[in-house]
C-alpha cells in the first residue's frame, strides 16, 4: 500500500484521508495505464495463442487494484466530498452555489427569466 502513496504531497490542498487515497489512486492509475491497456489488447487479440492470453489475463488480474480505472472518483476540491460533484467545475453542489452566488465563478450567474 505504501508504494501506491504518492511521495510528494502537499498537504495543505488536502482536507482529509479520502482525497490523499484518491490522489494516490490516481497517481498509480496514471502510472500503470499503459501497461493495462497493453495487456487488454494481448487478452482480446484472438491470433494469439490462447497461453498467452491466458497469461496476460493473470497479469492484469494481479495488478494492484489502484491501478483501475474504476477505482478513481470525482472528488470536490474544495470539500472533499465525493458525491453531486459537478464535472465542469470539479465542486459540489453546495460549494458550486456557494461560489456561483459570490461570484468566485467566471461566467455563472443565477438564471432569471
């Protein structure tokens, strides 16, 4: 677990362990992509034998699972939070509003008709 913790941290940015685990997650996710998608194509090439494919499936099943894509979520940057983040502007709802209302945010205004 050690080895997927990202060495250089800033850790003023960072509210609590969730987005430290998040950004180490998308370090290693970052760091191992191009390996996965090499061994996801050797697995789906049916010319290949079937050896090995078999074996680039147990490569890519022994990779360490923050090396998954599905394993990074969308986390605010302000908060933290990590559900009703908006994904243009990387806030929640709340801190969206918040800011929107405040003006903090170029080209938002509350909508009036």
């Amino acid at each position: 677990m050690s080895a997927f913790r990202a060495k250089k941290l800033d850790l003023g940015c960072f509210l609590n362990i969730k987005t430290i685990r998040d950004h180490s997650k998308r370090k290693a996710f970052e760091a191992a992509e191009t390996q996965r998608q090499a061994l996801r194509y050797i697995i789906r090439n049916e010319t290949l034998p079937a050896r090995t494919r078999a074996e680039a499936q147990l490569q890519l099943t022994q990779m360490h699972c923050y090396t998954r894509p599905t394993q990074i979520r969308n986390r605010c940057i302000l908060g933290g939070k990590g559900r009703g983040v908006l994904r243009d502007f990387k806030m929640s709802r709340y801190m969206f509003r918040m800011h929107a209302l405040a003006g903090d945010i170029p080209g938002v205004k509350k909508a009036s008709w």
